[in-house]
C-alpha cells in the first residue's frame, strides 16, 4: 500500500464527505430534511475507509449483524455501501478494503460475512460466494390459489413488531442464512412507509403467518410472504384474491427457492424468475465450525484432511485435519505433516461456504471440478454435511 495511504475508520466529521460519495456512486440525491436526519443515525464506527492525506478515496460500511444457521445465530459481517470516487477506480481501493475487513472481522469473532453484489465475478476473487437464489412470480389474477374457506381471521396493517418478529423467527432458522432482526432493523429496513401489512391469526387468536405487501399501478406487490403453516398460507393467499377487482397482478418478489407455489397453482405457467442473490464467505474456518454441526457418525471420531485455498484470508490457506465427533461437533487443526501418500481433498474457500451453507452438495462440486480428491472422501463428505436449504429476505 502507498506509504501516504490509510485505511481507518471514519470519524462523525466526516458524513457529509462519506454521503457525498454514497450520493455519487449511487446515483441518487438526499432532500436536506433527511439529511440531518441521517445525521443523527450516523454510526462512524461502522464506515471504513481508504484515505489520502485525509481525502476519502473510497469505502464501505461493516455491519455487525447475525445469520441464521442450523437454527442458531451466528456472528456475521456485512458489508455494505462499497464505493470509490471514478478518478480512483482500478487502484485496487476495494481490494484492499476487503482484505482489510477480513483480518478485522476475524479480530472480532464475525466468522461470516455477506454483501449483495454489484458484480459477482469481482468479489468471487476475493472469496465470496453466491450462496442462496431466490424466486420471483408474476400471477395474472385469474390464475391465484383459490380461495379457502378457513377458521381464523386476518388483520390488515399490523404494525406490531414484536408480533411480526415473532412469525418471522418462527420461519427463518428453517433455512441457512437468514438474518436474525432486531427492532431497529425492522423500523429502518424492513417497514417501509408505503409498505402494508396483513396477519393471519388462528382460530384461538395465535399469529401464524403475515405478508409485506404494496399496490401500485394495478398490480399486488408481495415483499414477503411468511407462514408457519398451511392454514396461515392460503389464509393469506385468499386475503391477496380479494383484491381481484383492484388489481390485474400478483408479483410475490424475494421467495425462498425451494418454494412450490407454481406446483399448487391450476396452472402453473405464470412468470417465474430464479435469481442469485446475495454472496458469502467464511471469514475463520476453525472458528465458524465451532458453531456448526455435521450429520452424527458411527461410535467412532472420523477424519478427512482437506487442502483449503484462500489468498486473502491467509489464516484458512493450507492442509487442515478435520475431525467429526459421533454427535457431529467437529475440530479443525493445522495438518502436522503433508505430502503425497494423504487421502487429500482440495477446495478454495468458494466452494467450502457454498457447501456448508447447503447451496451445493460435495458430490455436486466433486463432479465438477470444484472438489478434488478421492471420490470415497467426496461421498464420505456427502455423508457428513447435513442437506440443508438457504434463503435471505433481507437487503443491506
């Protein structure tokens, strides 16, 4: 890095400069009443940036948030708001950006993190990988469930968040990587001012599921669509037909992928669109393992050595011994010795989050090329790595 060069967090002196970027990367422009109010949310601590004799030159902002896996939460950084000035671009700022956020996300016990990407291929080279799709229907109305005739009830513009939070913890540890919210993010990322609500209550009054939803040029928008069970389902998909004489659409955006809506349909032919969507990386193998479980194996500990490539979290480069336990609890350790002879699997660090997560099965990147090694420690692994679903509704 050049010696006149810094990468430090941002200092509460310094929002006006660090929206001014935000404002021209993003191409968007703030009205002066709400930029004091972002003034007073402002949260330096969160923005990073490359300096030059104190001119910011480009940045991003960490958040430290939580993911769901396996049911638990899990420490995540997520980044966010990665710009650079254009006479600055091609410098490497953001590379080293990342690499720098790596290396601090470790010091802070984050052992993932996420970002929505502006170019897949880019942030692949640092380590990130797509790890969840989601689905995207567009409905003529003729061609909604039909409806049901169901005990319950549903309220419209609910705005409880306790209530929502609820229903929503009730159905995001089902799959890897969902956030766990608290009551800010919902007041500032999930709630919108045009946004409505609808929740279904059961017959004895219990909340089982709700949608987010706005109406606009004819057409029902659902933002999300979250339900623990099938009576909360098509509750909700009746609320949604009784809008028949208002609207000529149904888009239902942000859907987990393994969803089955065109299956239940009478017809199944409406617009549907499967779209990566957001990125992650393990940021400390050792550390995020601790967190996760393998499928139980026989009474006995088994072991797998794996070679692990990732340049810009080099703590992860090299030989490692993996170790399952009988209740699947799992050690990770520094190989002692290497070389021929060893039953080895090879793997950068892409392809190890996509298969943790449960975006990709091992003998699906085995196949593939993205696995090397013996294929009886491909299947062995497939044995181990509990089949798994991802899905995300958030945005940052």
């Amino acid at each position: 890095m050049n010696n006149a060069q810094e990468i430090r967090q941002l200092t509460k002196e310094e929002f006006d400069v660090s929206m001014e970027l935000s404002q021209y990367a993003f191409q968007y422009k703030v009205k002066p009443e709400e930029l004091e109010e972002r003034r007073t949310k402002f949260k330096a601590e969160r923005f990073w940036g490359v300096f030059q004799e104190n001119e910011l030159l480009a940045k991003l902002t960490l958040l430290p948030l939580n993911l769901y896996i396996q049911g638990e939460a899990v420490p995540m950084g997520g980044i966010a708001g990665v710009a650079t000035w254009p006479e600055n671009r091609r410098e490497g700022l953001v590379g080293r950006l990342l690499t720098h956020m790596l290396a601090h996300m470790k010091e802070q016990g984050q052992v993932l993190s996420c970002l929505h990407p502006f170019l897949i291929p880019f942030y692949r080279k640092f380590g990130w990988e797509v790890y969840t799709d989601y689905k995207k229907y567009t409905i003529e109305v003729p061609n909604l469930p039909a409806r049901s005739e169901l005990r319950g009830t549903v309220e419209r513009n609910v705005k409880d968040i306790a209530l929502l939070d609820s229903i929503y913890h009730g159905f995001a540890p089902r799959y890897n990587g969902t956030l766990v919210r608290d009551i800010e993010w919902w007041e500032q990322m999930v709630l919108g001012d045009e946004s409505h609500t609808a929740v279904f209550y059961s017959d004895s009054g219990v909340a089982e599921g709700y949608i987010l939803y706005q109406i606009k040029n004819q057409q029902f928008v659902i933002d999300e669509f979250v339900y623990l069970n099938e009576s909360a389902r098509q509750a909700l998909w009746t609320y949604v037909g009784n809008h028949d004489s208002m609207v000529k659409q149904v888009v239902v955006d942000h859907v987990p992928a393994d969803d089955l809506l065109p299956f239940l349909l009478r017809d199944p032919r409406c617009k549907q669109e499967t779209v990566p969507y957001f990125m992650a990386r393990i940021v400390d193998v050792p550390s995020f393992l601790q967190y996760y479980r393998f499928n139980p194996v026989s009474s006995e500990m088994r072991e797998l050595r794996f070679g692990i490539k990732d340049e810009y979290a080099p703590w992860n480069e090299g030989e490692w011994d993996l170790s399952i336990s009988p209740d699947g609890t799992a050690r990770m350790e520094r190989a002692a010795t290497s070389g021929p002879g060893q039953d080895l699997l090879m793997i950068d660090i892409q392809a190890w989050t996509a298969m943790l997560l449960g975006y990709k099965r091992p003998l699906e990147m085995h196949a593939y090329g993205r696995l090397n090694g013996p294929q009886k420690a491909a299947e062995l692994l497939e044995q181990w790595i509990p089949a798994s679903k991802t899905a995300l509704l958030d945005f940052f």
